[in-house]
C-alpha cells in the first residue's frame, strides 16, 4: 500500500506494526485462552456429565426416561432465568470476581448431585445447577471482546470451544471409569463418586480465576504500556462497525432474535448428543461403562479437528454463512443415519462421531456472529440473550427425547426430530443478509 492508500485508510499497519501486533494478541491468547478453556471444559462436563449417571442412577433410583429427561433439562430454566442479569452484572463488576462466583457455586452443587434420592430433589439440584451457571459461558465470550477486537476473535472463539470436545474426550472415559471403578465403594454408588469427584475440581478452579484473570487491559500487570494502548486502539476501532451498542439495540434487533432461532436449532442437536450419547452408544452394541466412555471420546476428539479446520477455512475465505449451514447439514444428515442402521455398531459410531463433528463445528461457528455485529452493553445483553434463548433447547432436548422413549420405546424418533433442527438452521443461516455477517473489518 502506498502513502496515499495509507493516509486514506487510518487502519493500515506497515508490516512491521502487523507482525508486532500478532505477537502481542499471541501473547494475549496465551495469557488467556488456557484458563478460560479449562474452566469451560469443567462448565461442559459437569453440566453433561448426568447422562452417564443415568446409565447407573435410573436403576438405582427407580426413575424413568421422563423424569431423566426432566431433571437433565429443568438445568437449563434455571439458566435461561439468570443468563441476562447475570451478564449485565458481570459487564458492572468485572468478570474475574464474578466469574469465579460462578464457577464455586456451581462446582459445590455440581458435587452435591451425589445426594439426590427422589425425583425432586433431582430437579431442585439440577434447576439451582442452573442458577449458578447463569452467565458463564456469555460471560466468557463477552470478556474475550474486552481483549481481542472481531477481526482477530475467531481463533480465540476456536481455541476456546475446543473446551466442549476436550471435555468430551477426557470426561467421557472419566466418567465410564468412576462408575466401573467406584461402584459400592464405601457406602457411594458409582454416579455418586463421579458427582463429587467431577464437581469439586471446578471450586478450585473458580479460585484459580480469582487469582490469575483480569478485568480489562489497563488492569493487566503483565502488559506494557505502550501495549494496552495497541489493544484499546484495536478495539476502539473496529468497535465503529457494529451495529448494536446499547441494552436496547440488543432486545430491539431483529437480526439478534434470528440468531436466537438458529443457536437453538443448534442446541437441540447439541444437547441432544451430549445427554443421550452413552445411551446411544451402548444402545449401538457396546457394553462396560469403561468402554462406552472410551467410544464416547472418538466422537469429540473428531469434533475437535473439525471445529480448529473449519475455523481456519471460514476465516480465510470470509464466508461464515457457508460454513456453519455445511457443517449443521452434515450433522442432521449424519445423525439420522446413526439411528437408521443403529444396528451396525461400527456404521453408528461412525455416523455419531460425524454427526457430533458437524453439530459442534456449527455451534463454534455461530458465535463469530454477534461479536461481530455488536458491542458494549449491547454485547453484554445480546449474548447473553442468545445464549439464555438458545439454553432453552437444553430443556427442550432431553425432556422430548426421554418422553418419546418411554412413549415410543425407541430414541429414534426424538434424534429424527433433532436432525430436523439442524436442518432449519441451516435454512434460516443461509437465509440471512451476507453483507452483515460475512463481512471484513479491516
């Protein structure tokens, strides 16, 4: 670019300003990204782990799929209640304080599952589960926008959902061991070890984030001055594109209740896989709780490829829209043939590890949009928005497939449903205006 060029466009960077300027986000990311993964990570498996609990706790309890799919959905009122409030607090008192708030609440409830006998004190636990994980994952997304401007957000976003099949993976097998292993250990059954063991990790963590995070970039000691003046610049910049910027821009945007729709089409699917896959899995042929865990792991570590390619590509070439309909297309296709030769073990699990790679990759995917499309207090309530409408699904998901079980006596019908979905996703994503979503902020 010449002079001229340079002085028409103020956002130019010689290539020594760019090279400077990726090595501090880099230094950024490093700073950031594995606290907030890991704490994802223990959000993901203590708010999933329920369903290998359920391999052993309906017999034990004498519950049915109904009351399972309650309990494992009632989760997610209780988030949808809190999830706006809970944002806007954060956006007031900063997101360290309030972040590790979160996280030791919801670890301490998370462990005492460990004592639920009836059917009501599984849905008073699993609803103040929800409560107290109100706002996380809002909050995260909403505090890497503190840091990092939309143009460079979609590596950050990428390595950040790598929680959900990170936990996957390893809490999979986790979670089939501790109920083989522990199973009557003392006076515990085997759920209720993995309850306790899975849920306290998450209070230390919270204590963790106390110590380690920062609010914003003028609070962070390890960053020069000349540095924070970089970030904020950045930030300050590309904060003009936006097209939202105020609690109201964000209730009153029809594109943000568009994207309401899609991400709950999403969660459907999400949800869906995530409660019901050990019974999937086992339904598939595969017995041993080690080895449903163990299979339940080839699904996320596929998912994890999928999402860190596919973000690299969509960034390349600009094209969100494209991406995230392939990638949810690809999900309810593969879904529904997992159910459609269920019979065959090693064409299920295939089509199940597909199908979680395509759902995962579309959720991953959704989220560069309202980081791209606003900012301020209209983040801090439009994600949160979308997040709390979208958590919805996590109710819907698993009460619906638990009732057509016991209904049908089948879990096909309730996956068909979820394809479906992910199908209308798809449609209403390829139907918004590309020249909001797929647009580059230079």
């Amino acid at each position: 670019m010449t002079d001229a060029q340079a002085l028409k466009n103020p956002s130019y960077l010689s290539p020594a300003q760019a090279a400077s300027d990726e090595l501090l986000y880099r230094k950024v990311l490093w700073r950031l990204v594995p606290i907030l993964f890991l704490s994802y990570a223990m959000s993901y498996l203590d708010r999933i782990n329920v369903g290998f609990a359920k391999l052993q706790m309906l017999g034990d309890l004498g519950f049915s799929e109904t009351v399972y799919g309650l309990g494992a959905g009632v989760f997610f009122l209780g988030y949808f209640i809190f999830e706006v409030p809970s944002n806007l607090i954060l956006h007031r008192v900063g997101a360290r304080r309030w972040i590790a708030r979160i996280m030791i609440t919801w670890g301490l409830l998370s462990a005492a599952m460990m004592f639920v006998k009836t059917p009501t004190s599984f849905y008073v636990l699993r609803f103040l589960l929800g409560v107290a994980e109100a706002g996380f994952f809002p909050g995260i997304v909403l505090y890497l926008t503190y840091w990092i401007p939309p143009s460079r957000l979609g590596k950050a976003l990428a390595l950040f959902f790598l929680a959900v099949p990170f936990a996957g993976v390893i809490g999979g097998p986790l979670s089939g061991w501790l109920l083989q292993s522990f199973h009557k250990v003392g006076s515990l059954q085997g759920w209720q070890w993995m309850f306790l063991v899975e849920g306290l990790p998450s209070v230390l963590l919270g204590i963790v984030v106390l110590v380690v995070l920062r609010d914003r970039i003028k609070d962070a000691v390890w960053l020069s001055e000349p540095d924070k003046q970089t970030l904020a610049r950045n930030l300050e910049r590309e904060r003009t594109h936006t097209i939202g910027v105020s609690v109201k821009d964000a209730f009153t945007l029809p594109l943000v209740w568009v994207m309401c729709l899609i991400e709950f089409c999403i969660g459907l699917g999400i949800y869906g896989m995530g409660f019901w896959m050990p019974t999937l899995i086992r339904e598939a042929g595969v017995s041993g709780l080690l080895n449903i865990g163990l299979f339940s792991a080839i699904p996320y570590g596929a998912a994890a490829i999928s999402m860190v390619w596919v973000a690299k590509v969509a960034d390349a070439r600009g094209d969100r829209k494209f991406f995230l309909a392939l990638a949810a297309l690809i999900g309810a296709a593969a879904l529904y043939l997992s159910m459609s030769f269920k019979d065959n073990t090693v064409f299920a699990i295939a089509a199940l590890t597909v199908a979680t790679a395509g759902i995962l990759t579309a959720f991953a995917q959704f989220w560069r949009l309202p980081t791209v499309l606003l900012s301020g207090r209209a983040a801090a309530a439009g994600i949160a928005i979308i997040s709390s409408v979208a958590n919805l699904s996590g109710f819907v998901s698993p009460y619906l497939v638990g009732w057509l079980r016991d209904t049908t006596g089948s879990g096909a019908v309730g996956m068909y449903l979820t394809a479906g979905s992910l199908v209308m996703a798809a449609v209403v994503t390829i139907l918004l205006p590309a020249r909001l979503v797929n647009r580059q902020i230079d």
